[in-house]
C-alpha cells in the first residue's frame, strides 16, 4: 500500500485538483515546478539555512518524565512550540517564500485560523521584503486578537472573511477569490496540507522536517529511528503529516490522529471528520467533508481555532479509510484539561490543538515500554484567553 501521493495527485481515491478555470495556470505552474525548485542545491541550501538560523531548529525531542510516569509509558515531546512564531507552520511558509520568488511572484496571500499561519507568512513576507494579505474569519480575529496585532506589526493586511460561519473554512474561500482575481503575480501560500494538488504534497515535504528530525533525535536517546506511536492533532493535518511522513511505510510505528470532538461528536458541535464525514469536495480537492445529506458543507465546532475544519488533507483521509492510522476524537473538556496537566506537570503551556492529541493518554493505555512521540505543534500564549475563561484562573 502506498501512503504518498501519486503523479496524478491522489492518494487513495483523495486528492486532485477540482478548481475553477481561472486558477489552473497557477496551480499547473506550480505543479510542474515544485519539485524540480525543491530538488535544486541553491532552494534546499537556502532552505536548510533559514530553517537553522532564523527558525532555530532542530527543535528538541524532549523526554516529558513527569507525563511520563503518570501514565506509565515513555512519553517524548517533539518540541514546534520552541521554533519561532510559535508553531511548526513557519517550516512550510519558509519553503513556499523560497518557492514563490523562484516563480517570480511579488504578491503573497494566505488564509488562518488560529492565526499561527497568518503570523508565519507574514514574518516571512516581512523577511523577503513582499506583500502579504492575510484572509481571516470575523470570529478568529476576536478570539485570536494578539496574532492578528503580531500580523499587523509584521507589516501584514488582515482582511476578515463576513461571510457564512466567519471561521477558517470562509477565509480559504475569500484568499481561492483574490487568487482568482490576482493570477500572474500573486502565489497563495496555504497552510495545511489540504488545497489542489500540489499542494497538500508540497506542504507535507516541507513539514516532513519534523519527522526527519525525529528519527535521528529518537536514535540518539534511545538507540532506535522508530518510535512505537507517532501522535499529532488534525484539523488540515500539515503538523500531522510532517510527524507521519517518514513513518507511513514504516509498519511497525503505529499512527494516532487525534481530532476535535467539540462538545461530543454526536452534539452537533464537533470537528470529528474521520466519523462524521464522507468524500466530498472542498478547496480544491476530494476528500472526506462534514456535509448535509444533499452535499452543504456542515459548521465545525472546535474550542481551538486550528481544528474548527469541516474537512481533513486527503492524505490523513487515505490513512484513515485504508486503516494506516487511527483516529481519536477529543472533546474541549478534555483538551483543556490536558493542557493545564502538561504545564503543571511540565512546565509547559502547550497550544489547545496540541492539548487534544496529549488528551489521549486518558483514554488509551500504552505500555510500559512503548515510546512514544507526540508532536508538541505550538505554543499556548496565543490560548490565554481562552485557557483564562476556561479554568477562570
């Protein structure tokens, strides 16, 4: 079985490239000329510098003893909180910068949730000296107020998306129409691993660092590359898909893809697309959707504004069709409550989407041996409100 994609750009029966006529000469562009601009010494130098230098990585592969002994089972935490900006998407926005301007673009784009795509492609439009406009539910921008100030300082234009549920899902749809309207000078910097191939395989390369590094720290702390578990969150699913990527054909590492629950996947306020989803069509590719009977997309529901997706990237939805990974929903109650654990037994304040795959441990029972590698995918100071409100500290 095969987990990446193939030339046609699916993987599985997920994948493709369903957009209107208008954006294929863009996405063709990029089609043809992503790996060939990734392959080239002069790209994987820069790349590898500024991943280094301004980054700061490798991020740490940190052994949590506290977590650990709490649930008997070695616990490691892959560290994205640590790089700058504060999340693993800075990985993807330095290679898809170093892309664009090889494709000669001067003008950036980019939709976000919680906002930690939104600060990284502004830092690196800041950092390359080019425009950037950052498309952002209404909603989003209330509850993730000093992201939006961080894009704002960086030099970035927010607009906010007033349309439907004012979230993520909208936001894409607002950056897919100024792409429509801006196609010769301007490349959309997505940031999952969801969109029109090449895309989510593009973005998928340029997280696959995180497992890349994981191997080699893993080996060095416990004298083996392969963890027993990789576990990630998943809303678009680029953290995930970085933490899979060099596991997928390793069959003896099990895969966990935790996703929101919300208040209960059968509340009718929940993110749980593995369960309530079926294939369908959004943002350019199939894959599997929260959607009415007769094909409306449905409002995903998520206390953190990184999982409130009504979709997956279609390669965790050919993992979790051909059974490759499994799938785990965490309501808000129990994220939050793993967050506040981490940094009481940790010192660690961990971002709510992190806090979902880390709820896990209640609800699962691993053995005493087992390793296993949770990606750690950002950091909690953009949550403070909301943790605030929550626990009323």
């Amino acid at each position: 079985m095969n987990y990446n994609v193939n030339e046609k750009g699916y993987y599985g029966e997920f994948g493709g490239a369903y957009i209107p006529e208008m954006l294929y000469p863009n996405v063709e562009e990029l089609r043809q000329n992503y790996l060939k601009v990734m392959a080239e010494p002069d790209f994987q130098k820069e790349f590898q510098q500024l991943l280094k230098d301004y980054v700061g990585r490798p991020s740490p592969l940190y052994l949590a003893k506290r977590l650990s002994e709490k649930y008997n089972t070695k616990i490691y935490l892959k560290r994205e909180d640590l790089n700058h900006t504060g999340a693993h998407k800075i990985n993807n926005t330095i290679g898809q910068i170093l892309m664009a301007k090889r494709l000669g673009k001067s003008r950036i784009i980019a939709e976000t949730g919680a906002g930690q795509h939104g600060v990284a492609t502004a830092t690196v439009c800041a950092l390359m000296g080019l425009e950037c406009i950052v498309y952002m539910g209404e909603i989003d921008i209330a509850r993730q107020a000093p992201n939006v100030a961080r894009m704002k300082m960086l030099g970035a234009t927010v607009i906010p998306a007033l349309s439907g549920s004012r979230t993520l899902k909208d936001a894409t749809n607002e950056a897919i129409r100024d792409w429509i309207n801006n196609p010769v000078n301007t490349h959309y910097i997505i940031g999952s691993a969801i969109g029109p191939h090449p895309y989510p395989d593009m973005v998928t390369r340029f997280q696959s660092i995180i497992s890349e590094e994981i191997k080699w720290q893993l080996k060095e702390h416990e004298g083996r590359e392969n963890p027993d578990y990789v576990v990630a969150c998943i809303g678009g699913g680029s953290n995930a898909a970085g933490t899979y990527y060099h596991f997928l054909h390793e069959e003896s590492v099990k895969i966990i893809a935790v996703e929101a629950a919300g208040l209960g996947v059968d509340s009718g306020e929940s993110a749980a697309t593995s369960i309530l989803g079926k294939e369908g069509i959004i943002h350019g590719c199939k894959t599997l959707l929260m959607q009415t009977k007769d094909g409306q997309i449905t409002e995903p529901y998520s206390i953190s504004a990184g999982l409130d997706y009504p979709g997956v990237g279609p390669m965790h939805a050919h993992l979790c069709k051909t059974g490759r990974a499994e799938f785990m929903s965490i309501t808000d109650d129990e994220a939050m409550k793993s967050g506040l654990e981490l940094s009481k037994l940790e010192g660690i304040i961990p971002a709510i989407e992190s806090s979902h795959a880390l709820a896990i441990f209640d609800k699962k029972k691993f053995k005493e041996d087992d390793i296993v590698v949770v990606n750690l995918s950002g950091r909690g100071d953009k949550d403070l409100d909301t943790y605030i409100n929550y626990f009323k500290l």
